[in-house]
C-alpha cells in the first residue's frame, strides 16, 4: 500500500489571546485510504497539536458539527475525503457564527436564535389530547415536511451566503427553509399574516440575493432554491392578497 | 420597540421594494433587447432604420417611452442598489468571500454590481447624447457610433452583462424555473442580441465618418 504525505493549511487564532494575530499554520500527516477531513484532525491532534480545536460529534453527516470552510467551500468534514482534494488542504473556520478558537464555532447560539426568531414550533389551539388516536397526514405533505427537517443546521448554507456574511439579522436559507417547513404543516394554525410578520422582510425572504450559494453547497443537498423562492412567493401572496 | 421605529414601521416596504426591483428590472431586460432588436434594423438598411425611427415619432412612442424608461432606470438604481453595501468592511468582507468560495453565481453578482454601476454613468451618458443630437436617424447615429465606437461597445457589453443576468437571478429568486436550464436560455438570448448589436455596431462604424 502506498502512502503519502498530506499537507494541511490550518487556520488558528484563540480569542482567549488577542495578541496573537491569526495566522495559518501548516501541517504535514500520512493519508490512509478513506481518510477524511474528521479523521486528518483527529490524527493531528494526537500526534502533531495538541491544542488544536475543532468540533465533531457524529462523524457520520448528522449532528452538523464539524461543518468548516474546506478549500474555499462550506463542507462537513466528517462527508470529505482528503482523497477527493488535490494539493494542499486549507481549513477555515465557518464565517457568520462567533469564533471559539480555530476552526471551531458557536453554531448552538445563532440556530437557537433562529428558532426563536421564526418561532419554530407548531401554532395550534387545539388541546393536546394523549390518549386519543394520531391525526392522519396526507403522505405527499409528509413527505415535504420530511424534505425540509432533514435540515441538520450545520451553518455551511449561512457560511455561504454574501448576506448573511454582512447583515447580522439575515435568517438565510435555513431560517427560512424552516419556516418553509411550518407553511406546508396543516397543523400550525399561524395566518399568513403571522407567517408575514416572521418572515416577509429583508431579514428574511427578501433579503435573499439569489447568488444560491446555499443550494450549491448544501451537504444534504436540500432543495433550497426551491424553498426560498416558495417562501419569497407565499410572502408576495400573503403582503399583497393577504392570503 | 423604539418610538421612532415604531411610528414609521411598514411592515409591507420590503415587500414593495422588492417588487419594484423585480417589476423595474424586468422593464429594462426587455426595453434593452426591443432597444437592440430596433437598432438592427440598420441590418436591413438605413430606410428601414429611419422609417421605425419616424414611425416612433410619429406615434409619440419615443415622447412617452424615453421620459418612462428613464423614470424606471433611475427607480431600479434606487430599489436595487438599496442592497450594496457601502461601508469599507462589508466591501472587503464581499471580495474575500467571493474569493474563497469561487461559487459562479457569487461572481456574477459581483460583476452585476459593478456593470449596474457602469451602466449607470455610461447609459446616462448615452441617453444625453441621444436626446440632444434629436431626432434619431440613420446618419446621425452612425456618425455618433464611428466617433465613440468604444464607448458603444463598451455599454453594450456591460448592458448585455446586466440585462442578461439580472433576468436570469429574479428567475431563480421567484423560482418559476430551474436554474441550470433557465442559465442556458438566458445565455443563449443574451448571445443572439449580442451579435445582433455587435453587427448593428460594425454597419454603423462603417456608414459613419463620411463627413
């Protein structure tokens, strides 16, 4: 079996210690057949930089914590195999959410603001009975609600977008892929206006600049163009038909 | 909520501004390519070229449409240009971004800010030139165009960039259809009324500077 040297470009900076200016700094490891961005990080923590950060959970594309910015691009690095990239790997952290410290970021916080901020949870009046039989839902409305949960706010859709990189208060593809969600849910009983007052602004559906730079680099692959020009048209109907 | 913000909340502005650039924007895609497919008609001859020129007169067509485009120009810089950031962060934010994802779309966009801006001094210059050498005849716009040939090719370029673009993204904004095939529609449009000004450009360049 052949091995050969990887080189990494990591990107590092501890605001713990602002006097030290972020800088990149490089990294040379051995790449085993089917060896990941996880794995390559993992191997030079143990052997290389003790003090490197970085996140991951799942290692298996689901928790969404290991999303960084892969040679240029928003990516999971637990779905990224180094055999895929040529040359040199360079790791940056995702732009938009705080910085922790090198490639780690705080996405907790920012999603959680936007749960609360799309208010991401079903509207109902209806008292919840738990002994009585479960509503049936019709499968194709399933099956699009299903769509747009497989969302696993791992942030590379927000990374990605020039609006979000400059408007603090823009929701992006995946507030507004999750409001998507609740439109199409026949058990939230919000009104278009509600919906409109959540989301029919340049915080959220009309902020969108199209450059679909989420769509382009969903690790999911999540159809957001699609749910962000379905949101922007039910915006246009609910503000002006109010329906 | 601030007081301030509160006496002056519409919360249906973003709705409104959003359709202006759309409605706007559209307006000039197409006053832009009927504008090229007008200047064509130098293609079959400068009798055809001044009888479309006299029929638009004569029918108050150009009184009416010149002093409406302009209205629509100047609201779609207004309602489209409410989006660029101006402060010097954001500015450096948006190149080094644009840098590091290499995504095409993000480019484009880049450049559509750039030609819109473009477009902005250029077509102002143009309309100028136009309304003070009136009317539009075959002559005329020839000599123009032997004159200032660069400054032609240049606006039409930079026209043809924005138009074709422009059109293409409020496609993938509104979502009436995907973007890989609407990207190629687009391009082929943009390609054929490019040749088209192009070959309008050169009979012009060649039927001009006779005086």
């Amino acid at each position: 079996m052949s091995t050969k040297q990887r080189k990494f470009s990591i990107f590092r900076y501890n605001p713990n210690t602002p006097e030290k200016k972020p800088f990149m700094q490089d990294y040379v490891i051995e790449e085993v057949p089917g060896m990941t961005i996880f794995t390559a990080l993992n191997k030079i923590r143990e052997d290389l930089d003790p003090s490197l950060m970085f996140d991951f959970v799942c290692r298996a594309a689901i928790c969404g914590s290991c999303a960084m910015i892969i040679n240029g691009r928003p990516r999971l690095a637990c779905k990224t195999l180094t055999g895929d990239l040529k040359g040199t790997i360079t790791l940056m952290p995702l732009p938009v959410f705080k910085l922790i410290g090198d490639l780690s970021v705080d996405t907790g916080t920012w999603f959680r603001q936007l749960q609360l901020r799309t208010e991401a949870w079903i509207h109902t009046d209806k008292k919840f009975d738990p002994d009585a039989v479960e509503e049936r839902m019709d499968n194709r409305v399933a099956l699009e609600i299903y769509e747009a949960e497989r969302c696993i706010e791992c942030g590379c859709c927000i990374a990605g977008c020039v609006t979000a990189n400059i408007r603090e208060d823009f929701l992006g593809a995946a507030g507004i892929n999750r409001v998507a969600r609740f439109m199409v849910d026949p058990r939230d009983e919000r009104t278009p206006q509600q919906y409109f007052d959540v989301i029919g602004s340049d915080e959220g559906a009309f902020g969108c600049m199209a450059l679909m730079a989420c769509d382009d680099n969903c690790p999911m692959q999540l159809p957001l163009q699609s749910q962000l020009a379905f949101v922007r048209r039910k915006m246009l109907a609910f503000g002006l038909l109010g329906k | 909520m601030q007081a301030q913000k509160l006496l002056t909340r519409n919360p249906r502005a973003e709705l409104y501004y959003d359709l202006v650039e759309l409605l706007t924007g559209v307006t000039l895609v197409g006053f832009l390519w009927t504008h090229m497919i007008f200047v064509a008609t130098i293609l079959l001859g400068k009798q055809t070229f001044n009888t479309l020129s006299q029929f638009l007169d004569d029918y108050y067509l150009s009184y009416v449409g010149i002093p409406f485009i302009i209205l629509v120009f100047v609201t779609h810089i207004l309602a489209a240009g409410r989006r660029l950031p101006t402060r010097y962060q954001e500015q450096k934010i948006i190149w080094r971004h644009a840098r590091m994802l290499k995504g095409t779309d993000t480019w484009i966009w880049v450049f559509q800010v750039i030609t819109g801006a473009a477009i902005f001094a250029l077509g102002s210059i143009h309309m100028w030139m136009v309304i003070t050498g009136w009317p539009i005849r075959a002559m005329t716009s020839a000599d123009r165009m032997h004159s200032f040939w660069w400054f032609y090719l240049v606006l039409l370029l930079l026209g043809e960039y924005h138009a074709g673009f422009g059109i293409y993204r409020q496609f993938v904004k509104w979502g009436w259809f995907p973007r890989k095939p609407l990207g190629y529609v687009t391009k082929m449009i943009t390609a054929v009324i490019l040749a088209l000004g192009l070959a309008a450009l050169w009979v012009m360049y060649e039927l001009g500077g006779a005086v």
